[in-house]
C-alpha cells in the first residue's frame, strides 16, 4: 500500500509541474533597422593567414549578424572575395606580395621528421586581383584588416597615393579616391553597430618584434575614438564596442618556447668555445635544454640568451632554429622576439585603450564588450559544451593557423561574448550562437 501512494504522489508532483517556455527574442533597446559592422580582422573574416569567401562568411561580424536577425536585423552584405581565389593574404598593409590561406598537413622538417604543420600553397590571385574595385554596393560590414583606430576616419583610405593607404578597403569603399570607413558607413545612417576599433593599434607593432611600425600614441588614439563614437551615435544609435585583448596570450607570441635550443655535448662544446671567447661566460650552455641566443644592443656583446618571460615569434624559420644554428650561434634577430621592455609597452597601451573605451562606453550608454577577459580565460582553457578550448596552436581549437586570428569556432565563441554584452546593456534577449556548431582547425 504504501508503494502504492508513494508512485501516485511522483505522478501527481509531475503532472503539477509547470512547463517551461522557451524564452522569446526581444529587441530591448537595440534598433536593428540598420546595423552597421566596423573593425579589422576577426570581425572581416581573415584568418588562416588570408581574406577568403570561406573566412567572411564565418566573420565575427557575420556570426553576431545571424544572431541579430532574430531581433529584427537584416542580411549582412560584405565584399565577398571570390570564391575561385584561395585567398587574400598580406604579411602587413605595405606589403604587395598576395599570399594564400594556410591550410595542416604533414611536412618533413629539415632533419627529415614529418609532423603536421600549417602549409601555404602558392597564391592564385594577385595584388591587382586584390586591389580590383568591386561593383559599388551597400556593404554594411565595413571591416578592414590591418586597420588601426584612427585610419577609419581617413579620407582616400582607398587610393594608393593616400600615405595610410589600405587595398582592403580599396576593393569596396564607395569612392576610394574620397571615402573614409567612416564616412561609408555615415551612408548607412546606422541605428546600431558593433565596432573592433583597436586592435592594430598594438598588434601591428607586437607582431614586428618592436623593430617596426609603433603603438599608437595614446592622444592621438583618444581622439581617434571620441570622432568615431560621435559620428555612429549622432542620430541616435546605440552599439556595441569591442575591447583590446592581450596580443601577447595569442599563440603567435606563446608557440616557439625560449629554451627550445636543445643540445647535445658536441654542440655544447663548440658554441662554449666560441661564446666563452666573446662573452665572458654571461652566455652559457648545458647538455638538453637552453634558452636561445638573441640580438640586444643593450647587452655588452650586443646578444644574450632570451629570458623565460620573452617571446619568439611565430614567423621565426623554425628549420633554420633547428638546423642553421639561428638562435644560438647566430643570435634571434629584433623582429622575431619581443623583450621585457617591448612586452610591458604593450601591455601598458593596452590598459590605457581599453580604459578609455570603457569610459566612452560608460559615457555614450554603450555595450562594452570584454574581449581582453574572453583572450585571458581562453589562455587559461575552458570547457564548452563538453569540449575543452584554449590558445595552444593549431591543438588548442580556437585560433586560426595564423597563430593571430580565430577560426570560426573561435569567432562563435567571441560573438556569444559580444551577444551577452549586447543583452545586459539593452535588455534584449539576442539567442547565443551554438558554438560547436562551426569549425575549428581542419585536420587531414
């Protein structure tokens, strides 16, 4: 008997138990009427080391558009490359050569080991088939790789006798030889946005090493930043602003380590004999691991070995480390190491960018988008949905092959990050992305 009325009472407690709903889309107080997208790489959709129709169509500002539609927002329409073109890639805005999208397979090494490693495959496009205007449209994904803050409000951005010249934008500004981003995207007449507008602002220089290009001057970029606020917002619009991430937490800068200089006694031998000569014994060496050797005007032979808190960049030849003696008897050079100085100066511009976003965010009633947080738990590791992240390269799940740029599974990730802001700012409900529904790195 008393089973017996045990059962009926589970029966009777889930039948009173209520349904929930599933919770409907609002718009809150975003305007979704026409939405503008304005920022550099992630956000145009290069990654893998190039522009391609395969990256912009998993764009950061592709993915945060698809959750947008369900308030209300339009199409995105972006200047497509075209598909035939295996991509659109440039090692920095000056450059001319056009390289390909990167793609993983297995490569011998120098010393004959095969091991799965990112492979560029000759371009087919040129520099003219990137600089080719397309047909005049109303794009409203007005991203630009390499742009920095204030080169969105260059005029003839788009000409090639502009000093800030960009070919990216050469491709679909309105009038290359008169518009600037911004200007382009005034046209729209936006009622929201999403706006990366920092990035290359330190980046361009971290990826140099320090030996080229520079940070940008924390005046000039304040300046850079109230013009842009103020020209999306003055009819109205609200938005959504995307914070500056610790460059340094990308694999670009985290993938080589600083003793990856292994030695065997013979070699221990020979690079003693020539550094004891030379440098008194401050460079030494040991059977196993050791730092590497790098230039540095300051030291008093002008090279030391690299510290444990220095970074090797990722454009290092990695055969010439193992098999040319680079990075031990013929020292690193500037540009593919960032020094304690070059680190701190970047982290310190960093802070000050990301604190004057905040304050025009604070100031405007923006959305402001913590990336730097979403780049420094990545680094640390996460578990989505049963599926462990972080920012180890090509293993790690969320960035590209280019070691700078998320995959689009990364870009998924980050687009829930700019959702979420987006929604306790306005009080919308926008749907978040099911992120393991887009790909990470292909593997053969």
């Amino acid at each position: 008997m008393e089973k017996i009325l045990i059962i009926i009472s589970v029966l009777c407690l889930c039948a009173c138990k209520p349904k929930l709903k599933p919770t409907e889309p609002k718009a809150g107080k975003v305007n979704p009427n026409n939405i503008v997208y304005i920022g550099t790489n992630d956000m145009a959709g290069y990654s893998d080391g190039a522009l391609s129709n395969d990256g912009q169509k998993n764009s950061l500002a592709y993915l945060i558009a698809q959750q947008l539609k369900n308030i209300g927002g339009g199409e995105i329409t972006q200047p497509l490359v075209e598909e035939f073109y295996n991509g659109f890639g440039l090692s920095n805005v000056t450059s001319t050569i056009v390289t390909a999208k990167s793609y993983l397979s297995n490569k011998a090494d120098c010393k004959g080991v095969v091991a799965l490693s990112p492979i560029k495959p000759n371009a087919n496009a040129t520099y003219a088939n990137l600089r080719a205007s397309l047909t005049p449209a109303n794009y409203n994904n007005l991203s630009v790789p390499f742009a920095k803050s204030f080169h969105f409000l260059q005029p003839s951005y788009g000409t090639n006798t502009s000093y800030y010249y960009n070919p990216f934008f050469e491709r679909f500004a309105k009038n290359k030889n008169t518009s600037s981003v911004i200007s382009d995207a005034e046209n729209i007449a936006p009622t929201f946005f999403v706006l990366q507008p920092a990035l290359y602002d330190v980046l361009q220089y971290a990826m140099n090493g320090g030996a080229a290009d520079s940070i940008t001057n924390i005046t000039r970029f304040e300046t850079a930043i109230d013009n842009l606020i103020n020209k999306l917002t003055a009819n109205g619009a609200n938005g959504a602003v995307i914070n500056v991430p610790d460059v340094t937490t990308f694999p670009y800068f985290k993938t080589i380590t600083y003793n990856g200089l292994t030695l065997d006694s013979a070699k221990v031998k020979d690079l003693t004999l020539v550094y004891n000569v030379i440098s008194s014994g401050s460079i030494s060496f040991s059977v196993g691991a050791n730092p590497f050797v790098i230039y540095d005007a300051s030291a008093p032979i002008g090279a030391r070995q690299i510290k444990a808190d220095e970074f090797i960049l990722l454009n290092t030849p990695t055969d010439s480390l193992k098999c040319n003696f680079f990075g031990s008897l013929n020292p690193l050079n500037d540009r593919n190491v960032l020094t304690t100085s070059e680190i701190n100066l970047i982290k310190t511009a960093i802070t000050k960018f990301n604190n004057k976003l905040k304050s025009v965010c604070d100031q405007k009633n923006l959305a402001y988008v913590d990336a730097n947080s979403f780049y420094n738990t990545l680094s640390g590791g996460i578990i989505y949905n049963g599926v462990t992240v972080n920012a180890l390269f090509v293993k790690g799940g969320a960035f590209s092959l280019d070691g700078i740029n998320l995959n689009p599974f990364g870009n998924a990730l980050l687009a829930n990050e700019c959702i979420k802001a987006i929604n306790k700012q306005y009080q919308s409900n926008i749907p978040h992305l099911s992120a393991t529904n887009y790909r990470g790195v292909v593997f053969p």
